[in-house]
C-alpha cells in the first residue's frame, strides 16, 4: 500500500460507503466522510469521526465545495433512492449528483476521482431503467468523470459492480473483473467492491479505465491487484 493522500468518501452512510470507510481505515489512510446527516454518520462511525465530517448534499454546490477542500482523492458512492417517491430522481443524484461533485472535485484540486457504478448501464433497454432511467443516469455521470479526470495530471477509475450483497468479509472470493460492460449477470459482496474502491488509489493499473466486476469462488485473496493488471493488460474499453 503506498498511498498517504485525503480521501473523500461521498455516499459514506450509504451501505457501500460504510465499507468502503472501514477499508480506509483498514489501511490506515486518512479519509473525510461527506454526508447527508450528520447524526446517522455518527451512529454509524462513531464521534471519533465527528471532526472528519462534512454534511450536505450533492445538490448544493456551496456543500460540494466545503466537502472537496483539501481532498486528493474522491471515492464517491452516492446514490438515489429509486423505490421511495420522495427522494430525489435519478437524474438529480445519479447523473447531476455526480457530474457536480467532479467538476468541483476537480476545480478544488483533486487528482483521482473513484466513482462506484453498476452493471448494464450501457443497456438502454434493462428492467432497471423503468425507474427514472437510472442506469442511464449513472452512464451520464460515468462520462463526465472520465472526461474531467481523463485529462493529463488527473486520473479517474469507474467500478461497475453486479447486483450487491452482504454475505462474507472482504477478500474470500475470486473475483471476474472485466472491461467494455460485457458481463451480462453476477452478484458481488459490497465490502469487496469497497476494497476494489480503496486499492484503486494506489495501483497503477486501475487508473483510467472502467471495470466491471463480479465475483466467483470462495477463495482468500490478499489484493485485488491481479485482476486490475489482468484488464489493464488488455485495454478493451
């Protein structure tokens, strides 16, 4: 692990951004923590954490600003709601959500922006579009990160996860990770999508390229590095 930047976490109360905090501290890696409620962040991680907080919304640029200061790196796990009414739309989250906090990520000075994504989002046609075309969305806000953080002197990764479970600890499983969103199905345990998240910081080949990702046997692993030089090596995307 050679990493010794900021990290933010967007999305950290959520259940992916909930992992992908206790691998950062796993590592021992100093990370702030951008959040909707500060209550249920403190619930959640305890008040050691109180003063790593940020609290707002990716809807206000004034927040996103407050977040980003003095962030290197960006994991953003963000999401909207699609099943309550009440919470915004996809494409306020999703899509807007995510292209406000790389562009300011990005004006603040940040130099990795890692976004967490999903499955099929190429697919117009899938099932989970009848749902504010959310895959969709997601691909929108996929496309602005690569085109903010794809140029010289920053650096972006997209995960793009099968459907997420809570089943095992991180590192138990072989893992299939691919390129060019050609993995038609599979199931993937959050903590191990936070742990790819959190190795991206520091492996080289994860860097520029959007991987999908699923996972396979039970087997402990020690890293996911292998699997981000395996796709790295073919660049299909």
């Amino acid at each position: 692990m050679q990493y010794n930047g900021t990290v933010l976490v967007a999305g950290a109360t959520g259940r992916t951004g909930q992992w992908i905090v206790r691998r950062l501290q796993h590592y021992g890696i100093d990370c702030r923590l951008f959040v909707r409620s500060g209550e249920k962040a403190l619930e959640t991680f305890g008040p050691e954490l109180v003063d790593r907080l940020s609290i707002g919304s990716v809807q206000n640029e004034a927040e996103v600003d407050a977040a980003v200061k003095r962030a290197d790196a960006v994991i953003c796990a963000i999401g909207g709601n699609v099943m309550d009414p009440e919470s915004p739309p996809p494409s306020a989250i999703d899509r807007d959500g995510v292209k406000r906090l790389a562009a300011r990520a990005k004006a603040s000075g940040v130099s990795h922006f890692i976004l967490v994504s999903s499955l099929a989002v190429t697919r117009p046609d899938h099932p989970l579009n009848k749902y504010g075309s959310v895959l969709l969305m997601k691909l929108e806000g996929e496309d602005e990160v690569r085109r903010l953080f794809g140029e010289e002197g920053h650096r972006y990764t997209i995960l793009r996860p099968g459907g997420l479970i809570d089943e095992d600890p991180p590192l138990t499983h072989t893992m299939l990770f691919d390129t060019g969103d050609r993995l038609e199905t599979g199931k993937i345990n959050r903590c191990d999508v936070a742990e790819a998240a959190v190795e991206a910081l520091w492996i080289p080949e994860a860097r520029n390229l959007t991987f999908e990702l699923i996972q396979q046997e039970n087997e402990p692993q020690e890293s996911f590095e292998k699997y981000f030089q395996m796709v790295n090596g073919d660049k299909k995307e």
